[in-house]
C-alpha cells in the first residue's frame, strides 16, 4: 500500500466514467494535466528506421518531433520508493482456465547499470533448464509439474528503478497442487532446495560462458523481425542501454561477476518470495473464511497464507558438461 506501483494500469468504466462523474472529477482535464507534467522530449525515445538517406530521415524527424515541448525533466526515479512487496505469503486467486500456475517472485535490486553482466540470466538458465538433472525434470520425475519458466520479465514494473523482478512460474498438475503441505507448496519447497544446492556449489564460470555464447549466436543468427516491432523495440531498448549498445545490448555477457551471482542466489530465499497460485480448484485450496461475529459468512474469492514447510528432497547439483 502507498507504492507507485500499488495501482491497476488498466481502468474500466466504473474507474474512468461513473466513479469520477460522482466525484465531480474531469478525467479529460485531469488526464491532459498529467500529460503536460510527465511527457516531454527528454523522457521521450524515438527510433526512425527507413531506407533513405539520413539526411532524408533527420530532416522528416525535425519536422514531425520539433515541436514535442521539453522541460519536465527527467524520468521518474523510483528507488527511493523500495521494492514493490515484500515476500514470505502465499495468495491464492480463481483460475477461469481449468489448471493450476504456481509463481514466486523475489524483488531484486536494480540491475540496469549492470547489463553487461546479467546475473539474473545467469539464474533463469540454471533453474529455467529443462533437461537431465534440472528443476524441471525433479518436478515431472514425482508428476507434480509440467512446465516450468525463469526469470526477469521485460516489463516496466519488471525491470524499474525500484527493483528487477525475477519470477519462476511452474506449471503444476493436480497431484503437484494436492502434494504435501498443498496449495503446491511441495514444488516450491523443491524450488528453494535447488536454488540450495546453486548456493552451495557457487557461481560457475562455465554457465556464464554458455550463456553468452547462447546470447552471441541470438544476436548474430537473429531473424529478420517486422520493420515496426523491430523499432518499438530498438525505442523500449534505447532507454536501458546507452546509445553504443542500443542494438546489442540485451544480449551482451561480456563481464563476469560472480559476487553479484552469489548476492542474486542469496536472495532467492523463501522468506523473499511472493507466492501467487491461480488455479480452477481454489474453492478446495482456501481455508474456510472466518465466520463474522453474529454467523453467516462465505468463501471468499481470494487468500493469503503464510510461507512455511519442509521442502521436498532436492535434485542433483548442477554439473559441468
């Protein structure tokens, strides 16, 4: 509560029409009033790709952007702000869908001046693996999972000046949701027993060299993309990395930090993690509401429980090849 972030980005004809009409407020005035005090030239990033001549392409772009005004300074810093929520509970939430997501999330620093290292690719390879030895295979191995996906989002509120968010969303069976303690806390318990043993072995040079390698032939092999997703990328892109490195740099792994590697595992700890399960059999994973003073009552549409439980037998260490 009070975060920048504590807010829906979407609205719906309660919040945007008959919500403010009753309060006597003017969405229009009050949305160009935000325009005037947050958009202007210097928070504003522009791509322009074209087969003409540059000369050509920077006279089109002084004429079409020159007048964009400027003098609202820079872009909003939310550091001070601190992370967006803290760990260490469980919500449970209606699935539409029939099935059953499990996602933790830890609150990591900002990771932005730090690209060129890219420790949290270092741990979405490892626990994201989906061959011999991994997560994955433990989970599918006791038939509690069936697929499984690591790491930092490229989100706005994934990766802001108030923190990175590294998630991992497992994909449970029914027998997965129902394992010991329930709820499919049995798959987490696994997860922080592996997330143990990449603590105990240490950063491993040789993961980080596979991963660059991995992102080095992305980057020379990449196909060709359509000419406006390449430029709305290229633009998201140019406010994350300085100019030189606009095009590659979201694949660069050319520093290797193993203390920042040990300080990431570290914080993936149980006590860290927001637990988020969706499922279709929630009416049977909520405990029963607490009956208000007076009786009567019913189930509600969502929970929060605290974290806690043994975790599972581990999977084998990860190993060099």
């Amino acid at each position: 509560p009070g975060h920048p972030f504590a807010r829906f980005a979407w609205g719906n004809r309660a919040s945007l029409a008959d919500g403010p009409r009753a309060a006597g407020v003017d969405v229009r005035a009050a949305i160009l009033d935000f325009y005037a005090r947050q958009y202007g030239a210097e928070r504003m990033s522009l791509v322009v790709l074209g087969g003409q001549p540059l000369a050509e392409l920077a006279a089109a772009v002084g004429a079409a952007f020159g007048a964009v005004p400027a003098g609202v300074g820079p872009p909003s810093d939310f550091a001070s702000a601190g992370p967006p929520y803290t760990g260490g509970a469980l919500h449970i939430s209606p699935a539409v869908k029939d099935g059953h997501t499990l996602t933790l999330a830890w609150c990591l620093p900002p990771l932005a001046k730090r690209y060129r290292a890219k420790a949290e690719d270092y741990l979405a390879h490892l626990i994201g693996h989906e061959g011999a030895g991994s997560l994955l295979a433990a989970l599918k191995a006791r038939g509690w999972a069936t697929g499984l996906s690591a790491g930092v989002g490229d989100g706005g509120t994934d990766r802001s000046s108030a923190a990175y968010v590294f998630e991992v969303s497992v994909t449970l069976t029914d027998a997965g949701l129902e394992a010991g303690p329930g709820a499919g806390l049995a798959a987490a318990g696994l997860l922080f027993s592996y997330v143990g043993l990449l603590a105990r072995a240490g950063p491993q040079a040789w993961v980080h060299e596979e991963v660059a390698a991995i992102a080095a032939a992305r980057f020379r092999f990449a196909e060709e993309e359509d000419a406006a997703e390449y430029a709305a990328r290229l633009a998201a892109d140019a406010r994350r990395y300085p100019p030189s490195d606009t095009l590659a740099g979201p694949y660069r792994h050319d520093e290797w930090d193993p203390a920042l590697v040990a300080d990431l595992t570290a914080r993936l700890s149980p006590g860290g993690a927001r637990l988020d399960l969706q499922t279709s059999a929630a009416a049977g994973v909520l405990p029963p509401p607490a009956a208000p003073k007076g009786g009567g009552g019913g189930k509600g549409e969502g929970g929060k429980e605290e974290v806690g439980g043994a975790p599972a037998a581990p999977p084998p260490a990860p190993t060099a090849p």
